[in-house]
C-alpha cells in the first residue's frame, strides 16, 4: 500500500481487516489518526487537536482490553492463583504482543501520521502499533459495545490466548519487562547466552549470561528459559524497575 499522510484512508479495506463494520465511521477514522498528523492540521487549539486524534481512544481501549484478556483468563483458567493471572494479563496486554497482533493485521498501513513521525519510521514503532491497536479496540467499544470489542480482540490475539498458559508467563514475565523497559529507554535488546551446563543429562542447571547497555548479570535454572529469566529479574533488581505480582 502506497502511503500518502494527505491520502484519505480506505476505511472499507479497513473495516474488512477488521471484521467490523461502523455506525460512526468517524470513530474508525479518530482511531487512526496520530497527533502528530493532528498538530499538523490547521488546528488553532491544543483541544481541537485532541479531538482529531486517537489518544483518548487509546486510553479507553486500554481498559476494555484489559477487562477483555481478564474476563478470558477468568473463564479459561479458574484454578490458577491472582499473581498467576496477573502474569499472564501482563503478557496478552503487553506492546510487544499487541505489536505483533497490529502487524498481523496491518494496521500500521493505515495510520495517518505527521511529516516527521513518517520520516522516523513510526509505522514500524512497536509502541505505536501497539497503541494503534488499542485505539481501534477503543472505537469499537464505542460504536458496538463490549460484544464487539470482545469479538475483535479474540480475534486479533486468539492465538496468544489460546497458548498462554501459567508457566509460560512465568518464564517470559521477567524477560518482556525487561526487554520494554530498555525499548522504552532506546537502549539496545538484551542479550542472552547460555555459558554453561553443568549436572547429568536428566538433572541439568543451565547457566545464561544476560548483557544489556550498561550491565550484565547471569542467572541459572533446570531450563534455558528458567535461567534467561533469572537473569532478567535480576536485571529488573538492578535497574530497580518492578516485580510481577
């Protein structure tokens, strides 16, 4: 798709992408639009802007994913604890998941976006994609209720909800904590590397070296993962960023 900022989006290839048709196409229009487009607009106000682009949507499409991926969770997991579920929300709500969900869906394609967020590559940003998304989920509360946004956001990361599972979430916590704080500060991704194995073939300790910008910790476990994610929360400890519940 040719990408034009003074192009008006093909709001019908979208609502087909999106397996949901607006009342208030409007809405669909908003949930694409990025500030920075909006500010370049012939906007006299700080307010009118506000009102052109798509970051009160993303706001609300915040929660109602979040009590979307809560509600599933609820429902497809009853036997596991809070901290358990609250992992695995984080994982399901997380930009690098929501990201990928957006890529697979191309909403990037759509976005209006000003002059200069177009030049750095903004449609390829995982946390604009990200944020894309939640916005689109947003509009579509508005327009369709909860029904619909559950619809669509079943669709757009079924198959994270279909893998997610405890252990998993536990493995991969401490890792996507930290691989977002360190996206969030522009530092490079960590590194892992597996330096050691020690113990007989069927009681294994694996031991990783995680290097980041800055830093380098190691951590050890009976599997790769276990140990990358030692390493992390140890990473996490170190930065004094935060612990899963």
């Amino acid at each position: 798709m040719k990408k034009n900022q003074d192009r008006a989006p093909d709001l019908t290839l979208l609502e087909s992408i999106l397996s949901y048709g607006f009342n208030d196409r409007a809405l669909l229009e908003r949930a694409i639009t990025h500030r920075s487009w909006a500010h370049e607009r012939a906007v006299t106000t700080t307010a009118q802007a506000r009102r052109l682009h798509n970051e009160a949507l993303e706001f609300l499409g915040d929660s109602v994913l979040g009590l979307i991926v809560a509600d599933y969770l609820c429902r497809t997991h009853p036997e596991v604890t809070e901290g358990e579920l609250s992992r695995m929300k984080h994982r399901l709500v997380s930009a690098t998941t929501l990201a990928k969900a957006s890529s697979r869906l191309e909403l990037g394609e759509f976005v209006r976006f000003g002059r200069g967020e177009e030049k750095s590559g903004g449609r390829a940003k995982t946390a604009l994609l990200a944020d894309v998304l939640e916005a689109v989920t947003g509009a579509i509360f508005l327009d369709g209720g909860i029904e619909a946004a559950t619809s669509f956001i079943h669709r757009a990361i079924g198959e994270e909800l279909k893998q997610v599972n405890p252990r998993a979430a536990a493995e991969a916590d401490y890792k996507t904590m930290l691989q977002e704080r360190l996206q969030a500060e522009h530092h490079a991704a960590p590194k892992y590397c597996v330096v050691e194995t020690v113990g007989p073939p069927h009681r294994r300790t694996f031991h990783v070296e995680l290097l980041w910008d800055g830093g380098s910790v190691r951590g050890e476990g009976r599997s790769i993962k276990i140990a990358e994610a030692a390493a992390a929360k140890q990473a996490l400890e170190i930065m004094k960023g935060p612990s899963p519940t």
